[in-house]
C-alpha cells in the first residue's frame, strides 16, 4: 500500500486571546451594581436548587450545580442590561 503524502504547507490555527479575569471581574461588578449581590445571590441559589431537583437531588453535585446556575444568571443578567440589538 502506497504511503500517504504530508502535506508541505501546514497552516497553524491560532487560538483566540481569552479574556482577561480582569475583564470578567469588571463586567460582574457592573450588574451587581445593577441587581445588588444579595439579589444575585438568591438567583443564584434559586437556579442551582431547580438544577439539583431536576436531577433528583443526588448527592455529589452541589458544585457543579452552583457553578451551572451562576454562569446562567450572570448570562441572563447581562443580557438584561445590554442595550438590544437592531
């Protein structure tokens, strides 16, 4: 069976820059000025408890759950504030 020819011109894919934490701690403390972190946190709260009763409350995945639901209210927050897109 013949070999297969390398290929001479290979193109590199750069990975795009990730935000810096700097960022994201200035785009939190925007909407927490906008909804209050006691607010934040009982949305928060609120959605982690439904992701924990949607899997029926087994143990082990408090975290991720928190983490889950903080990700989608901070998301929902910021749509919230953003002016809307024509």
């Amino acid at each position: 069976m013949p070999r297969e020819k390398t290929p001479t011109d290979v193109t590199v894919r750069k990975r795009a820059p990730r935000k810096a934490a700097s960022d994201a701690i200035k785009s939190v403390t925007s909407f927490t000025s906008f909804v209050g972190p006691e607010k934040r946190a009982a949305l928060i709260a609120e959605a982690a408890y439904f992701r924990a009763e949607k899997r029926g409350f087994a143990p082990g995945h408090e975290h991720e759950d928190w983490l889950a639901a903080e990700s989608e209210v901070d998301a929902a927050l910021l749509r919230a504030k953003s002016p809307p897109r024509v």
